[in-house]
C-alpha cells in the first residue's frame, strides 16, 4: 500500500534518502533501446547537468548517484537548517533560478519557497520535468516520461548510509555496463574520482567541521568501491581475499555478508534500510505491522 510522502520523510528519524525514478514501460529512454534501435546516451549528461545545477539551489545536498539506461538513483541529505539561514534575497535568488517570480511577492510566498527548497518532492519535480520536457521535444511526442511516483527510501543509520551509496556507485558494474567503478561513467563515484565533484558533499572523518560531510575518509571509500566492484563482477567470481577494506572491520561487517547486500539490496530492502532497533522505530512511527529489511522481514513490536 502507497503511504504519503509527507509520512515517508520523517527529519526526525533520518535526513538522509535514496530516491530512484524509472522510465515509463521500463523503456531505455535515457540508453540504447535495443527494441527501436535508437541511442539516447546523451540524456544521461542532461541529467548530471541538472543535478549539477540543483545543488546550488536547494537545501539538498547530493551524496551519491547512479544514471542508467532506464532509470537512476540519487542519495540524498535533506537540509532545513540551510535554508533557514538564507536571507529573504537568497531565497528568491534560489527559486528564481528554476522557476518565474512574479513581479510582486508577499513574506508568505518567500516563506513558502523557502519551505519548497527544502523539499524533497520539489527537488525530484525539479529533477525530471525539464529532462521529461526535452525529451518530449526531441522524440516529438507528448505524455509521460517517468513512472508517477518516485520511490523513496529513508537510510536510519550510517551503516545504512555507506550500503546505499556503495549500492547506487556500483550500479554500472552490477549491470555489466562497466568493469570497474572509475569507468562507471554518469555515477557520483566517477565524479569524485575525476575531481567533477564540485556539486557532491565532500567526505571528510574530521569533527566537527563547518559544512556537512559525509563522515568517512573518500579514499576509504574509494577502496571499498574497487573491491567490492572485484568480487561482484561476473568474471571475478570465487574466494574473497583475507585484505578486506578497513572501514568493514570498524562497522564489524563481515565480507561475504556485504557481497551479498551489494548484489541483493534491491531486493532486500524497500521503505527503509537501517539496523533492526532504527527499522522497528521507524515502523512505529509509520503505523505499519511490519517494514521489509535486509534478509528478513522486521516487524513492529507491540
């Protein structure tokens, strides 16, 4: 059963959300469609543009990324406090970049951009109408882009937080698109490594620091990517090297369990990812009997 975004995003339980939209019918409107025999890689790029352009606009910072051929993924840190700290000014600077100020406005309406610049929804509408708009325009056609609804995930923990972005970076490797996540093109984590990640929250394990960052050193990260895309590659299958990447020891995550979540995440996990205690708040608060999480299913308890 469908829940309202509005009770999906709850800042009181996590700022952080992965966010996946699908093209209509699952056609490959942003690859080659194998079944017309045209090619529309170049809209990838038409998406990382935009992404590029939302980060100095919304009060959303972007973690990670994954562009495909029928449809992507984006990690998301939803920041109110941000927004509260622009001026009046700022905030119609910001919303007039996306879209047309009228030339009178009242304190309410820069109250509710403001508000608006620190959704998530109006984000992920930012996100797809102008590529749905274009799109439209180049296959001269009209109706749908994507698939109504966006799913929404929220991440309760940073165990949760490091397996959706090492789920969404490997999302090429995982699909046999690319063999290793430098040459993931359209991802977050080929950005970062080709230093175009000027519109990415940096990561730093330094507290506190003034800006938000993601709390984990890159090259970790980095590390963590190039193995991992080892062993789910399908010509590297077999027994998984004693030197596994450091940051699993601190998090006391055995190897052949993160293999498997990297290869079944999307199976495994649905409204939310976190441990069983944040998966049981977050049910509660949602007023569900049960939420689907890892492996096996959590329920609520009573």
């Amino acid at each position: 059963m469908a829940i309202p975004r509005r009770l999906q995003i709850s800042l009181d339980h996590t700022p952080y959300y992965h966010c996946t939209s699908r093209c209509v019918r699952r056609a490959f409107l942003c690859g080659n469609d194998q079944y017309s025999g045209q090619n529309f890689d170049h809209r990838k790029q038409w998406m990382e543009n935009r992404l590029v352009n939302l980060a100095n606009v919304f009060a959303i910072h972007l973690l990670a990324y994954a562009i495909m051929s029928n449809h992507y993924h984006v990690v998301v840190r939803v920041d109110p406090a941000q927004a509260k700290h622009w001026t009046d000014d700022e905030v119609v600077g910001r919303w007039g970049s996306s879209f047309s100020i009228p030339k009178t406005y009242t304190p309410r309406d820069v109250s509710l951009w403001r508000e608006r610049l620190c959704s998530l929804s109006w984000y992920m509408r930012c996100l797809n109408e102008p590529l749905a708009r274009s799109a439209n325009r180049e296959d001269e056609c009209k109706g749908r882009f994507w698939e109504g609804r966006y799913r929404c995930q929220a991440l309760l923990d940073e165990t949760a937080l490091l397996k959706c972005m090492a789920y969404v970076d490997l999302n090429p490797v995982r699909a046999s698109t690319a063999t290793t996540p430098e040459s993931s093109r359209h991802t977050s984590v080929h950005a970062r490594i080709t230093g175009n990640d000027g519109h990415l929250m940096p990561f730093s394990d330094k507290a506190p620091t003034p800006i938000a960052v993601i709390p984990m050193n890159q090259l970790d990260y980095f590390e963590l990517m190039d193995w991992s895309g080892r062993q789910i590659r399908g010509d590297k299958r077999g027994h998984i090297p004693e030197r596994m990447p450091p940051i699993l020891d601190r998090l006391n995550i055995e190897g052949q369990c993160w293999i498997r979540e990297m290869k079944h995440y999307g199976r495994w996990y649905y409204r939310a990812v976190g441990s069983v205690a944040s998966l049981d708040r977050y049910c509660k608060y949602l007023g569900q009997q049960w939420l689907k999480g890892g492996a096996n299913t959590t329920k609520s308890i009573a």
